[in-house]
C-alpha cells in the first residue's frame, strides 16, 4: 500500500503547522481567534486551509489506490496533494504573501483531485473494480 505513506508525511505537516500556530499564539498572546493580528490571522488561515483540503484528497489517494491504480499513478496524486499543502502553506502563511505559491499549491491540490477522482469513476463505470 502506498497513500498510508502520504497519509503519514501530510500527519506530519499537519503536527508542524499546528506547533507554528501554537508559537505564534503564545508569542503573540492570542488565546483565541487572531487577536487583530495578521500573522495569526494567516497562521489560523493556513492550518485551517491544510484541514479543509487534506482529508479528502487522502481519500481520492486511497480510492485511487483501491481501484486498481497502477503505483506511479498512486505516486503522482500523493506528491500532488502533498506538495499542492506544503506550497500553498508556504505561500500564505507569509505576511507579504507569495501569490504564485498560493496557486501553485491550489493547482496542484485540485490536480490530485481531478486526475483521482477521474480515475475512481472510470474504474468503477468501465474497469470493473
């Protein structure tokens, strides 16, 4: 089985981006919501965007996977989605934000999502899984 691995390595991600927020937060003292401040604000932001779009793409990894998916293809949706997170993460979480990061991690993000669910559905309509 592969998408565990991507499961793991964006668990991870998610570990990282919560102990940043938890600093910032603490530095700041902000005990909740952003305090007015726009680092927390992105800090929020950005922990939040990587909980909003993960689950579903592991999903689409691992149904991608279980459909048959030969391994490159399985690879290539968990690199997307992995580094779709990380690069969107980047790029927002600058307080001088890095517009291009942001769409590059959006695109690759919805990438992972296209080429999954794609591959899910002609599967299960024509492969016979």
């Amino acid at each position: 089985m592969i998408w565990p691995v991507y499961t793991a390595l964006l668990g991870l991600a998610f570990v990282a981006l919560s102990i940043r927020t938890l600093h910032l937060r603490r530095r700041l003292r902000v005990a909740l919501g952003d305090g007015g401040n726009e680092l927390m604000l992105r800090a929020i932001r950005t922990h939040a965007n990587f909980a909003e779009y993960v689950p579903l793409g592991l999903l689409l990894v691992a149904g991608t996977e279980r459909t048959g998916a030969p391994a490159w293809l399985v690879h290539v949706t968990g690199i997307a989605l992995l580094g779709g997170r990380l690069v969107h993460a980047f790029g927002v979480s600058k307080q001088a934000e890095v517009f291009a990061f942001r769409v590059t991690g959006m695109a690759l993000t919805f990438t992972c999502y296209l080429l999954a669910a794609g591959f899910i559905l002609y599967q299960t309509a024509f492969g016979g899984a």
